[in-house]
C-alpha cells in the first residue's frame, strides 16, 4: 500500500482529504494510529477531527470512524 510523506498514513486517505474533505478509514488504521492520526495528518497539511459513528441503533452493527478537514484546508 502507498504511504503518505510520513510513511504511517495510506496515500488514499489524504487524496480522499483533498479530494472530498474527509475519508472513511477503516477500524485497522483507527486503531493502529490512534491518538497519532490527527498530528501525522496536521504534518501532512491536513487539519482534521476524528469522528466515530455508532450505528447499532439503525437495525444496523459497527461504526464509522471518519476524519474530516476543519474548515478552509483543503488543498
């Protein structure tokens, strides 16, 4: 899998970032970068938050985890 500048993030989370503003990751890279996600993608040029979203309510199992840019940092 292609990394990023850093060599810890997927290159295609940071072209969803630039493409779209944010990018579903997945559970694995959620986990494995933690609480390093948001300053590896703030060195990255990307200022993001974190979110998850629970979807056991919705007759459905699982959650999201989601980063998304913070307004006006999309490249």
């Amino acid at each position: 899998m292609k990394k990023s500048k850093t060599g810890r993030v997927p290159a295609w989370v940071l072209s969803h970032l630039k493409r779209y503003g944010n990018c579903a990751i997945g559970r694995k890279i959620a986990k494995e970068l933690g609480d390093e996600l948001l300053p590896l993608l703030r060195e990255e040029g990307y200022d993001c938050e974190f979110l998850t979203i629970d979807h056991s309510g919705e007759g459905k199992s699982g959650t999201t985890y989601l980063v998304r840019c913070l307004c006006g940092n999309i490249r």
